[in-house]
C-alpha cells in the first residue's frame, strides 16, 4: 500500500507518506525521522516487514496502555503492518 516501488521494503519518503497517512497529516517530519532510525533496527536505511511490525505493535502497545480488556494481537485498534505493504 505504502510500499510504492514494491520492493518489499519502506525507504525514508515511502515511510513519510505511511506515516503521514496514519496520523491524519499531523505528524511532524522531525518526528517521523526519528521514528524512522529508531525503527530502523539493522540500520540499512529502509523499514522492512519486521521492522514495521515490531514498530506497530510498539505503537498498539502506547494505545492501549491504560484501557482494559482489549489487548492482544488480533485487536480491532491500530494500522495492520499488511495493510502497508
Ligand atoms: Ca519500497
Ligand atoms: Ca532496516
């Protein structure tokens, strides 16, 4: 979805426009860059499939924090790493 040249992987500007996408326009660049290295944990300049999802469910854990009985991985809250690809 995200992943414009199909290479299986996020570059920088893929990741941007994803990340643009799920926060409504309201993320801020300075931002997304350092989620972007943070998340990018064998610092090879892209998001690939584990990344993004280690990155998701760390994003789904935040979310959740504080509501009760709606964790778990099959959750109706939050992007699904397969919708990006
Ligand atoms: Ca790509
Ligand atoms: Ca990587």
């Amino acid at each position: 979805m995200v992943d414009m040249d199909m290479d299986g992987v996020l570059n920088f500007e893929e990741f941007t426009m994803g990340a643009m996408m799920l926060s409504n326009n309201n993320a801020e660049p300075e931002k997304i860059a350092a989620i972007f290295s943070k998340s990018d944990t064998n610092a090879d300049g892209s998001i690939d499939y584990p990344e993004l999802e280690a990155l998701l469910n760390m994003l789904r854990e935040e979310n959740n924090r504080g509501r009760e009985g709606r964790d778990g991985p099959d959750g109706p809250d939050g992007p699904n790493a397969q919708e990006l690809f």
